[in-house]
C-alpha cells in the first residue's frame, strides 16, 4: 500500500526528516541527533524504524527523544523520551514513552483511514510543504490520502483480533497532525491491560500486547508480530523470552537463549527452567529470570518482589 503524503511544520528549533512513506521528527536535537538522522536517512524505504531502532540500541539509548511515524501495510507509530503523541485513532488515543527506559511503539494494522496525532509545538502552516530531506520544525502536519480504489490491506496474523463495529473510520484519508495537541475526536478504545511487568529495579510495563525482552529484540519482535521491550542484563540475550497474551491468559516461552529463562510459579514452588519455544502459561505473582535480570508478572494490586534463586533448577515436569 503506498500514499500520498502532504507534510506541513510549524516553526522551531526542532528537526524533521522526510523519507518517502516514513517520517522522524526530533523536538529538541541534542545527544546523537546525528546518529539517528543518517540512520533513518540510510535505511532503504519500507524499513526506517528498523534501522532506528538498531541506531537507537547501539547508542545505549542515550538519544535525544523523538517521534517517528512510518505508513505501509500497518501505520506504525514509535515515541522516545519525552514526546507524547495523541490521536484519534481507536487502538492508541495516547502513545507516551513515560518513564520506560526504552521507546515505546504501536502498530495501527488495517489501514485506518482517518486519523489525528499531535505533538511538539506550534499549529502547522498550511502554506509549508516537506517534499523530501530535513527541515527545522517545532512540529509538523501529514496528509496521507489513499489512492483512490486502493484497499486496505489484511492483517497479517491470523491472531489478531478482527476489528468490531465503529472502530474502523470508512473514509479515505488519513491525516496525522503533530504540534497542536487539538483534543481527539473520536471516543477512546483501547486494549484492557491484562496485568504489569515489574522489574526488579522497579521499571513497570503494562502488558496490553505481545513482547519479546532482550537486549536487542527488534528482529524477533518483527518477525512474531510483538512488541520489543529491551532489557539490559549480564546473561541476557538479543532476543531472550517472549511474553505472549491471549484474551485474558498470559504465557511465557524461552526464545532458545544462551542461558535459559527460569520460572517460578508461586512463592511456594520450585524454580524451573523453560524449554525453548514451548509456551508455558503463568499466573498473577509469577516470577520470571532473564540472566541477571529478574520481572514479577502482577494483576490488580498484586506485586511480588523477585526472590533470589537458591534452589536447584529442574526442567519443566509437564515437558518432561
């Protein structure tokens, strides 16, 4: 699917760089700015978040925050740092990173067809237009209209929830707006979360989708259409353990790390360590073990702290 894009900023000391159905807007350029611009830059069209993601990692995440959007098969929208996106769009009225060490991402799949995300500063000039290249900006406008006659494409995984009544716009356009910050106009439907993972230095991530941990997870994250959560560890590996939601069940499986992952199910049951992609279901007050690095899986109130492995580690009796 391709569109037709119609970009406007609004003054700033900010940057925005437009590639051909992708875009990456920087609010306040500092640390590694640079890096960033020439890997977005470089990336060949179609893979620009991925090619981000990779700058963003070998940097140790010490960049400056950012917003990107990328428009193909799925609308894909990427927040970092301190920029808050909102929009109108059904499945992500708010995108912020928080306090997340990492960014913070969400696919969009279905080719919605009318939409509004805002950002930055400033209300866009419709007298400006971004053709290609790198601008200052304090924020920035995209219309990306459909070709006429040109269907949506279809989800991809045959997991994914069909999308219900009302949550589809039928129209033809696609507009994202960033620098406004105008109030959404449609009614807020998102994921209910399912329950937290809380880290044992005290990060939390609401769990709402699938997440594939490690130190660098984009490519597994990719390719079984989750979303990457780094997590920074001796022992760790790129692509570690995968948390996998299914209405309101959660399972974990060991994505053939070097080290293992080891599950402790309840505070009164011995450790065990997972055999690689076999999926194990676990419950509220689970503890999971990535290397050094340890989570809680918490519903509700409920938030175990991470207790110390002092027992043996014996394989998972239900796989023998």
């Amino acid at each position: 699917m391709t569109y037709q894009m119609n970009v406007q900023t609004s003054p700033g000391e900010g940057l925005l760089s437009r590639r051909q159905g992708a875009l990456l807007f920087l609010p306040a350029p500092e640390t590694n700015s640079e890096r960033l611009l020439e890997a977005f830059e470089a990336a060949d069209e179609g893979s620009e978040l991925d090619a981000l993601a990779v700058a963003t990692i070998e940097a140790e995440l010490d960049v400056s925050p950012f917003a990107a959007v990328q428009a193909g098969a799925d609308i894909v929208l990427r927040v970092f740092g301190s920029v808050e996106l909102q929009t109108d769009l059904p499945s992500v009225p708010l995108l912020s990173a928080g306090a997340s060490t990492t960014w913070v991402e969400h696919s969009v799949h279905g080719a919605p067809t009318a939409a509004t995300v805002s950002a930055g500063e400033g209300t866009p000039d419709p007298r400006t237009k971004v053709v290609l290249g790198v601008v200052n900006a304090g924020g920035f406008a995209v219309t990306m209209t459909r070709p006429e006659g040109q269907a949506p494409a279809a989800a991809a995984s045959p997991l994914e929830v069909e999308p219900t009544e009302g949550t589809t716009e039928q129209s033809d356009l696609l507009e994202y707006v960033l620098g406004a910050f105008p109030t959404p106009i449609t009614e807020p439907q998102v994921a209910e979360p399912v329950g937290e993972l809380i880290f044992d230095d005290g990060q939390k991530h609401v769990l709402t989708d699938d997440v594939v941990l490690g130190r660098n997870p984009v490519e597994k994250a990719k390719a079984t259409k989750s979303d990457p959560l780094i997590v920074a560890g001796d022992r760790v590996s790129r692509a570690h353990l995968r948390v996998r939601v299914t209405g309101e069940q959660v399972w974990v499986e060991d994505c053939e790390s070097r080290n293992g992952s080891v599950l402790v199910g309840s505070p009164n049951d011995e450790p065990f360590k997972l055999l690689a992609n076999s999926p194990q279901e676990i419950e509220d007050g689970a503890v999971l073990y990535l290397g050094s690095r340890s989570f809680t899986f918490a519903k509700g109130e409920h938030a175990a702290t991470p207790m110390s492995l002092t027992t043996p580690v014996r394989k998972d009796p239900t796989h023998g």
